[in-house]
C-alpha cells in the first residue's frame, strides 16, 4: 500500500455498523446516558476535534511513523493498565 493512502484506504464498513447501532444502544440506555451527558458531550466534542485535526496530520505522516506511534501508545497504555495506574 501506497504510504500517502492508508488514511484514505480505511473500510466503510466499521462507522456504517455504528451508524446502523446507535438507535439500538440509545434506545437502551438512553436514562445512563442522559445521566451523564456533560461527560458525553466532552467526549464527542474531542472526537470531533481530533477527526477534524488529525485526518490532515494523518494524510502527511508516513504510515511506518504512524505504525511506531501507535504501537508506542497501545504498549504505555498496556503497561499503564498492568501496573494499576489505569483502571
């Protein structure tokens, strides 16, 4: 793959199944999420900020750069979890 087009060359399949679920999940949780709303609406504010600044920061960043750092950050975040510092 070319390394300029991985962002580009995710599947459809993943955010269609989403979509396709969160009436299901609303429609059962709707009293547990309502209860923490502010936490939610925090929470989708950072994920449309980080699609909005990371897709272009993406599109630049070599895929074996963008591999080393996710691999970084899942690897801290299982030692974090493993340690007790997470949980």
């Amino acid at each position: 793959m070319h390394e300029r087009c991985h962002a580009r060359a995710l599947p459809a399949r993943p955010a269609a199944y989403d979509a396709a679920r969160i009436p299901v999940d609303l429609a059962g949780s709707a009293g547990e999420i309502l209860a923490h709303w502010p936490l939610v609406a925090i929470m989708t504010a950072g994920v449309l900020a980080g699609t909005i600044v990371g897709t272009p920061v993406l599109r630049r960043l070599p895929e074996q750069t963008f591999r080393r750092v996710v691999f970084g950050l899942v690897g801290l975040l299982g030692v974090a979890f493993l340690t007790g510092l997470l949980h």
